[in-house]
C-alpha cells in the first residue's frame, strides 16, 4: 500500500486484518492523492488539513520527497486542538498527535512511516510493518506484476487490498501465482461527533480517535469491514 497521512479507518483495518503490512517508500508520489493529506472534522463539515512539500519533480518517488522547509509543525497540531479540543478522547488523541506532528524528520515517507507505525502502537494493532524497497523483489516491475512479485518474496498466498483495487488486479492472475485475491470493504460506521451536525463520515482516523475510546476502536470499529 501507499503510504498516507492519518488516513481513514480502512487503511487501519486492512493493517489489522494482515499477517503482514507493506508499505511503498519506492513508488512514485502522486501530486493530487492523498499521500500528504487528508479530512477532519471542522465546524460540523469536512475540512482538508496537509504536509506542505519541498518543490521538487513529480517523477521521484515518495521516499525522495522532504518536507517543506517552512513546514510550521505546531500551526498543524494546532487546527487538530482547535478542530477537537472539546472531544470527548481529545486528551490522549492529542498527546498522539503531538507526537508524530511535531516529528523532526524532514523526510516525507519516514514522517509518515513513523505517523503510521504511532497510530498502530497506540490503537494496539501488532500486525509487522515492511518498507517495500527493503522486500528482494524486482521493483523495477509496475502495478500488478510489481505487487505479485512481493507477494512471491513474502512468501504469501493471499493477498488483501482496499476496495479500491477491485479494478486493477485479476483474480484469475493471482490464482495462476497460487495467490487468493481479497479485497477488504469497510462497512458504514457511524458514532456521535458534535452536537446535532449530521454525521461526516470517512475522515482521518483522528476523527475516530476523537470520539471513541481506544478499546471501542479495536474491539467494535476495526472489525467492521467485509472480504469480497
């Protein structure tokens, strides 16, 4: 998987549900996704929060990406205070995010590395974390035959992606590699944020973080995802 910054509950559910997690440092950084950004919950509606970048050229990869020089770590903990100061969790959430924010690391892999490896820790999911580039496969290969390759180097016989990679990966390919092929749908999750706003749903997992005590997350709200 791509890496991602504080993403949503789906990226920890598909940590969760894994023997093993790898993570691309050796992908290229795509400019409009959602590597260095992401949503929170601000005045009952969704607003976008980021890691501003160093300019540099779209074609490298995201573990040649830094940071921006000018990167003000604290104005970024501070819309997360100022978002969520009067959650109900916001106490130990925000010690968290303390944390992984005001993080040094100028690179932009490594910071998230490290946001993802923090947020696994503190939810108490134990699944190993791999860096793609330190897997001895052939990484000069792209999309499927890439993936199918590390699958072959771990020593896997499934293979779980979000849903969002029904479109891009064969069944019938993987079958042929001895490789079951699964694909994880987070089912509708829904808890109280803030006074009577409608619920926004599929923000940062900070949202979750928010408004649900540790064990709810782990217990209830992980597991709440389906294998098609």
């Amino acid at each position: 998987m791509q890496p991602y910054f504080l993403p949503y509950i789906g990226y920890f559910q598909l940590i969760a549900a894994v023997d093993l997690f790898v993570v691309y440092d050796n992908i290229k950084y795509t400019k409009k996704g959602w590597i260095n950004r992401n949503r929170l919950l601000q005045g009952g509606a969704d607003a976008v929060f980021s890691l501003p970048l160093k300019k540099d050229s779209d074609a490298l990869d995201v573990v040649e990406r830094e940071l921006a020089a000018d990167f003000n770590r604290q104005k970024l903990l501070n819309q997360f205070i100022g978002a969520y100061r009067s959650a109900p969790y916001f106490e130990p959430c925000i010690e968290l995010l303390r944390s992984l924010v005001m993080n040094e690391e100028t690179n932009l892999f490594r910071y998230i590395h490290g946001s993802i490896v923090q947020t696994c820790t503190y939810l108490g999911i134990t699944t190993p974390i791999a860096i793609s580039s330190g897997v001895p496969a052939d990484h000069a290969q792209k999309g499927e035959d890439r993936v199918l390759a590390i699958c072959e180097a771990c020593h896997a016989d499934t293979y779980i992606n979000t849903i969002g990679g029904l479109e891009l990966y064969s069944r019938e390919r993987f079958s042929q590699e001895g490789i079951a092929l699964q694909f994880i749908r987070s089912l509708p999750i829904e808890y109280k944020q803030f006074g009577k706003d409608p619920f926004v749903p599929w923000l940062s997992m900070v949202d979750v973080m928010m408004f649900n005590p540790v064990d709810e997350i782990r217990d209830s709200l992980l597991p709440k995802f389906e294998l098609v």
